[in-house]
C-alpha cells in the first residue's frame, strides 16, 4: 500500500473508530441495573424489582416480581383489588417480555392474583404467546395457581356502586386532576393508594422495565384494564408492542392510559424503533404520542396516553398526552418520582 493511500485510508476509518470508540465508552458508563415503572405506585414495585436487580438476578425475574408485588396489592387497582368491568367482574391483563424476544401474554383472565406469572408460565411452557379469558384460566389451574374468590374490593364495590347510579358507558381514563405534587407527597407514606378522596384517579395499569447487571432488558405489564369496561375488551396491556415492547438492541418500552389509542399505533413498537432511529428514550415516547394526538387533535383532549421508554445505555424517559403522567426509577444513582412532559 502507498503512503498516499494508507493516509486516504486513515482518514477514512479514522472517524469510523472513534464512533466505535465513543458507542463503547458510552455503553461502559450506562446505568445497569436499573428499573423503571409507570406511575408513583412504582416506588414500592422498582424497590421488590432492586432486590433481584441489585443481586445480580435476571431483568426477566425483577420485573416478574415487580409486577407480582403489585398485584398483591388489595388497595391498589391493578390486581384483583381492582375496578371491576360493566357487569362487575374483574378480568386482568398482562404481559411479560425477555431479552431474546420471548414473551407470553393473559387478558381477560378472571380470579387469579399473579397474571404476570401466568403470563410467563405461557411463554416458557406453551409454543404461544397470548391465552385469553376462560382458556387462560384453566391454563393457570393447571399449572398450580389457586382460584381466588369472586369478591370485588372495599375500594372497587363502592366505585361501582357509584358507577351504577348512572352507568354511563364513557370509561375515561387517566386524567388525574389530583395535583402531581400532592401524589408525590403522598408517596412518603407506606403505600400510595390509586384510589383518590376525590375519585379522579383510576389508573391501573403497572408497566415496567429494567435492565439487569449483564445489560439484558426484559419488561412486565399488568394491570385490571380500563375501569367500567365492556367484558370481554382487551387494551393494550397485554398485547406485545402495543402496551410492552423490548427490543435487547435497542430498548424498551411500556405505556399507560387509553389502550385502544396505543394499540392502534403499535405504541410501544413505535418507541422502540424510534430509538432505533436514534431519537432519545424521551424523544421517542414524544414523537409515538404526536402520533395519536395529531391525527384527531379534539379527541386527544379527551385522552390520555403515557408512554416510558429506556434505552441500552440505561437512559429513560417518557412523555403524555396530557398533564399527570408520572413514573418511578430505581438505580444505584436514584430513587425517585419523575413527572413526565406532556403534549397537550
Ligand atoms: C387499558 N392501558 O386497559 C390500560 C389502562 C391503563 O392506567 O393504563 N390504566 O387500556
């Protein structure tokens, strides 16, 4: 080789490497392990997560175990405490997601307290993803898990009770007029409670994701679905690439708020391959939500949708459609509520 042409060749590779050099330096310094989850109620969920994360375990079992965490909760919406469908039973969704694309799915399931596990038990026991309704029941009693009883919760018998007097079928979802300040305040206590003195809130919906010690990301969602809804509707919970999407090149991302908004753009799909694109977590969700506001910008007033996103590096961010989304991180560096940016 010439010197002239070594040298047009130095220059060329020059900036290639140092590209090269600059993507591992900045994947050297990434936040691993860390959990990220949607709304204040994810405090207590990334803290059962971090005790997984933080010993090394799998993202796969953190955010199983995050999601478990939450659904044991009685006074919170998500699980089998939470608000009821039309004709007053209570059907949960949910999902779960691995680094290598594995991923298992329950809706509509009735009377079983760990969907999430289910979920799971799909994805590595059945050559399926998603098992809906009775089928996801039986499934679940077959592998172990025990039917509880039909029983609505304090919380959830008096908010239907309410809902009777008019039943008015316009399930509106997220819209927190409870100020953002007051919730985060609110979490200082033991347990934040999703069902507010002023009734406003009935957000129920866990998503989270996190990336464990060897940077592998995985991501769960469950959730008792929009309150008050027809039996039998499914949102985007637990539907891959719609409520949860995990991309172990790329990222992840989870959503809240009006399902069929985000399942009619691939929502969390969308995040991720926005970030693909190189848009930050934060961008990404933004630009996902300029998707469903501007197609039908009056409506998007009426609506609610959050998107969280985390990339490789363990960066993360999200953003709303409107004013009140709000979400949780746990990493070695911080521990904290985050409000998110919103559109509208
Ligand atoms: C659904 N996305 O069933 C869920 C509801 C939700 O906070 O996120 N609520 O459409």
């Amino acid at each position: 080789m010439n010197r002239r042409k070594f040298i047009q060749l130095g220059a060329l590779t020059a900036p290639l490497l140092s590209a090269r050099k600059s993507f591992a330096d900045s994947f050297d310094q990434s936040t691993k392990p860390i959990v990220i989850s949607t709304w204040d109620s994810g405090m207590p969920v990334n803290a059962e997560a971090w005790k997984i994360l933080s010993a090394n375990g799998t993202a796969l079992d953190a955010v199983e175990a995050g999601a478990r965490h939450i659904e044991n909760e009685i006074n919170c919406c998500v699980g089998l405490g939470g608000y009821p469908d039309r004709d007053g039973i209570v059907t949960l969704d949910s999902c779960i997601m691995d680094h290598q694309a594995n991923c298992g799915a329950v809706a509509g399931i009735e009377r079983i307290k760990h969907p999430v596990s289910v979920a799971r038990k799909v994805m590595e026991n059945t050559p399926h993803v998603i098992l809906v309704g009775a089928g996801a029941q039986q499934f679940a009693v077959e592998n172990g898990f025990v039917l509880e009883p039909e029983a609505l919760s304090e919380s959830a018998k008096k908010a239907y009770a309410d809902w009777l007097k008019k039943s008015e079928y316009k399930p509106v979802i997220n819209i927190e007029n409870m100020p953002v300040d007051n919730r985060i305040k609110k979490q200082n206590g033991p347990f934040a409670p999703h069902f507010f003195e002023d009734g406003t809130a009935n957000h129920d919906t866990m998503g989270l994701v996190a990336m464990d010690v060897t940077g592998n990301l995985s991501g769960a969602v469950t959730t008792s679905g929009m309150a008050f809804k027809l039996h039998g509707r499914v949102g985007d919970s637990p539907i891959i690439g719609a409520g949860l999407f995990v991309d172990n090149e790329i990222g992840a991302a989870t959503s809240s708020g009006t399902g069929e908004e985000v399942i009619r753009i691939c929502g969390t799909h969308l995040v991720v391959e926005f970030m693909r694109q190189g848009y930050s977590p934060e961008k990404a969700c933004r630009k996902a939500v300029e998707r469903i506001v501007n197609r039908d910008k009056e409506k998007a007033k009426t609506l609610q949708v959050g998107f969280l996103a985390m990339n490789k590096k363990g960066e993360y961010g999200a953003y709303a459609i409107q004013k009140g989304f709000v979400y949780s991180v746990k990493s070695d560096n911080e521990n904290m509520i985050h409000t998110s940016k919103y559109l509208i």
